[in-house]
C-alpha cells in the first residue's frame, strides 16, 4: 500500500484542532506519525512503531494468504462487545441454548459461526490490564495508546489538554468519510463513552463528555468536550448514523428531556438542534417510536439518543411509551438500510456497550443477555449483507475477572448453583458444597462488590458496599436477573482483565484474522480490506 501522499494531503485539509492541536503530523498515514514529545522521550514525528508494525503484520499476511486483495471489501462492520471475553460468551452461548429448552452447551451464538477466528491483545502502552478508551483507539486508528486516551498517540499526558499537539490519530471512520463512504456508530452506552466516541473524537481524557466535564486547563487551552467533536465531524459528508445513549451531553443544563432528567451543557447548546441544522435530509429521535416509523429512504443523517445516559440492559428494556428503546439488533438493521444507500460503501461500528456495566456490578444475568442481544444483531448483519463485499468482524475491547468453574454436570443452568455427577456418572440431587459446606455458583468473578440478592438487580448494585467471604446461597435464587455473584476479592467494582479476547470474521480481509495479534491490527485489517487510506488520499487530490 503506497501511503506517501496521506501525511501531507489530509492533514492539510483537516488541520485536527479537535483538542488545541497544531494538526502537524496529527495522523496515522505513512508512518502514523503522531507528533512529537513520544514515551521514554522517543520521537514519534518520524515514525509510530505500532502502525508501522500493524501494516507490516498485514501486508506479511496478505502475502502467504490466497483471494486476499486489497480493497475487496466495499462495506466494513466492525461489532465490539465491550467487556465480552471468552468466558462471556461461552456462558451467554450456554445461556442462550438454555433459554431455548436445549442443555446449551452444544449452542452457538451467532459470530461463533463465523469461518476465521484469532485473538487479540488487548493491553494498553501504559497497562497490562487496559481500558476501553485505550482499547478501542487501538482497534480504530491501528496505534496503541495510554489508558483513558481517546484516538491520541501515547506522547499526550492523560486529561492534559496542552499536552495534545500533534498527537491526534486519524480514525477509520474518518477516514472512510473522507473517501465517500457513509459512516455510522451504535452503542448501547452513551454515545460520548470510551468506545463509540473513539471513533469521531480526540481527547485526553474519556471524560470530557459534555462541555461541564472540562477542567479550566482544557478550556484555556481551546480543548472541546466529545459530544461538541461529533457536530464539528466535517470529514467528507459527516458521520451519517449516530444511535445510542447519552443524550444529556447534547442538552443544555436548563432544559429537561421527556423523561425528567436534566442536560449536562453549560453552553447552552442544543446539539440535537444544530444537528438537524447541519445536514440535508437529517433527522433526530429520542425514542422507540420515532426510530421506528423513521424512514430510511428518506434519511441520509440520523441522530438517535435513547436515553439521558446509558441505554437500558437488554434484560431490562422497555419497548413502548416514552422511555421506549430500540435494540442493538434493531439499531444495527437500520443502520444498514441507511449506509447502504451509498454505492460506494460505508463503515460501521456498532458496540454493545453494557455488558461491560453488568459485569462491572457483579451482575452475570444481564452481561449475558446483553451478550445475546449483541448476537442477535450480528445475525441480522450477516443477513443484511453479502460475504462477498461486507468484512464483517466481532471482537471485544477487553475481557473481565468473569469465570465459569467448578464441576456442573451437562446441561446444569449456566446461572445456578453447581450440581456435579455422582458415582454412577448422573447428575446429583444435591448441590456442590465447598469446604464449609456452602453451595456455590457456576459462574463468579476475581474481584467485586461481591453477593447481592435485589428486587431489579442492575446499577443499583452500586449503591450498596462491597461484601467479602462466602455467603449461604441455599436459600437464594441465583437464576434471578437480581443476583450478583459472590467475589474473591472485595472491591467496589468489579474490574477489567488482562487476558485476550477473540476475533471473529468472514468476508474479504477476513482471513488476515489468524493466530495472536496485537489488538491495533484490527486497524490493519480494516484498511487493507477496504483500502481506506488510499482511497482517503485519492479523493483529496
């Protein structure tokens, strides 16, 4: 791939101010430059190492890979179950058998069907365990990056607006824009968090959501807060599909939504107004209803906003009145209808973005679920789309302390308590007992707020304080969507881990999935299906 021109010709025309940059070298082209001023006082003007060595991963793999060729595919859909490690979605394939009258383990979520499989690592330059905006700026612009950092190169020091010139990273989402392809993002979380807002925005600090979220620093410094990036996304024709949670950084501070809650703005901006100001044929919903009598053929730009904050679990949301929402599955399949409206292609990233939430509660039930209705969305990108010209790839930024564990016997509920086989090999009448002669749960965690038994379950659990040791479960009903499970290690949050994730594919580029990769090769792959970065430079000349 003949990069040479990007470097010049983008930035020029881009100029990436998002953050106070000088946009002096602010991209990932030939050498995903990045500016200066790298870790360990290495200067990365001249070269990142993590691009240069994600493209030659890829270029390596296309060579000794037959039928892979640069720019076969037309679409790009990338899903990212936030917080899915394998643990997760062993147990949410058991689950989903389960729910369907089989034993479950004989099941298969619908990317587990998916022809090529690898792995990712998924640490970040400065954490062996990461975060997912670190994690996320990897997966989209094909460099890694510090914890907290969103799609700027590890020379920027964490929520240092100063420190930011010259360290923005061209997305591939921005970089598909720029070419002519429509360009979508969907989360199930807010769509200013971490993962989704990583692929239109650049900042220091995860944090900066809303205007009121900037520290003076950022603000004398000209930094701009997410939400404000996605309606300054100028990139080609804009970003065209925009759903999820999150609405109350778009809001000013004085005005109160349908449901009650206030905005976060201290501008007084109405993003959801200037949106509709800033493109022919764009629209804006804020619940089910108008997402599903909108018109896809009658809509070239969609903000949808579900919800004040993060949308709802799947487990727990409403699809009727004025709190209704729709599902990722839903979300995905219009999205599709909408891109796919250009001839040229289009870029899709969608997120399930609270599976990472429930597991951070300590809440298995609802991870899985949402794990299940991540599923359900890729099947109905896998039937909206061709393996032909659609790279389709299902990963997860990251994994967590989540684990299934002692010795069930076939078919025992994945979200029960532990009944093992006994000596004539079937199934005992009596639960497991440990040591002490307590029963226990398939499923647990490393670390967390530890057992809860609640009425609803979910981000209530976070108002109540960690509890340590073992618990009496005889009496308690684990299958409940308001069970948490017990924790080793009491801590008022359940955490990341460190270990890799998978990577499912089909389509063209799908086969440079194989083996142990580095987690911005995902990056790589994405740009050479789809030949983003030259076609990116040839529409600038």
């Amino acid at each position: 791939m003949n990069n040479t021109l990007l470097v010049l010709s983008i930035a020029a025309i881009l100029g990436l101010t998002a953050c106070g940059s000088d946009g002096d070298n602010g991209i990932n082209g030939t050498d995903g430059s990045a500016g200066t001023n790298g870790q360990n006082g290495k200067d990365w003007s001249a070269a990142n190492q993590w691009y240069i060595d994600g493209q030659t991963r890829v270029t390596q793999a296309a060579d000794y890979t037959p039928n892979t060729d640069a720019g076969a595919a037309k679409n790009i859909i990338l899903f990212v179950g936030d917080g899915m490690g394998v643990s997760t979605v062993t147990a949410a394939r058991i689950l989903e058998g389960q729910l369907n009258g089989a034993t479950g383990e004989e099941n298969s979520l619908s990317f587990e069907t998916l022809p090529h499989l690898g792995l990712a690592k998924t640490y970040n330059v400065d954490g062996q365990t990461p975060d997912s905006a670190g994690t996320m700026t990897a997966m989209i612009t094909g460099v890694k990056t510090d914890v907290g950092v969103i799609s700027q190169a590890e020379g920027v020091t964490r929520g240092n607006c100063a420190s930011t010139s010259g360290q923005n990273l061209m997305t591939a989402l921005e970089l598909a824009s720029i070419a002519g392809l429509s360009t979508g993002v969907v989360s199930t979380a807010r769509i200013t968090h971490a993962t989704p807002a990583a692929t239109y925005a650049h900042v220091p600090e995860r944090d900066w959501e809303a205007d009121s979220n900037l520290p003076a620093e950022a603000v004398a410094n000209g930094c701009k807060d997410i939400a404000a990036q996605l309606l300054d996304f100028n990139q080609g024709k804009g970003v065209n599909v925009v759903m999820g949670g999150g609405r109350r950084a778009f809001i000013p501070n004085t005005v109160v939504d349908a449901t009650g809650k206030a905005g976060k703005r201290n501008d007084g901006r109405d993003l959801t107004a200037e949106w509709l100001s800033l493109y022919p044929n764009a629209k804006y919903v804020s619940d089910r209803d108008g997402f599903i009598n909108l018109d896809p053929a009658s809509t070239d730009h969609l903000l949808g906003l579900f919800n004040s904050s993060h949308m709802e679990y799947d487990y727990d949301r409403v699809e009727t009145s004025v709190r209704g929402e729709p599902s990722l599955a839903e979300m995905t399949a219009k999205s599709i209808d909408i891109l796919s409206k250009n001839n040229q292609g289009f870029v899709l990233i969608v997120e399930a973005g609270r599976i990472d939430h429930a597991h951070h509660a300590g809440n298995a039930a609802r991870a899985l679920h949402d794990t299940i209705a991540l599923s359900e969305a890729v099947r109905v990108a896998m039937e909206k789309t061709s393996a032909n010209d659609t790279l389709l790839m299902v990963t997860a930024d990251h994994s967590h302390v989540f684990t299934i564990a002692g010795y069930p016997t076939r078919g025992n509920p994945i979200l029960g308590l532990v009944k093992s086989n006994d000596a004539n090999g079937l199934p005992s009448a009596t639960n497991a007992t440990d040591a002490n002669g307590m029963p226990y749960t398939t499923v647990g965690y490393a670390n967390g707020l530890g057992f809860a038994s609640l009425a609803t379950g979910g981000d209530e659990r976070y108002n109540t304080a960690a509890l340590a040791g073992r618990v009496d479960l005889n009496y308690t009903d684990p299958q409940s969507a308001g069970f948490h499970q017990e924790a080793l290690v009491p801590l008022s949050s359940e955490t990341h881990a460190g270990e890799d994730v998978a990577i499912f594919a089909r389509g063209p580029g799908a086969s440079l999935i194989e083996g142990t990769v580095e987690q911005n090769h995902l990056f790589h792959v994405m740009n050479y299906a789809g030949d983003l970065v030259n076609k990116a430079n040839a529409a600038v000349q």
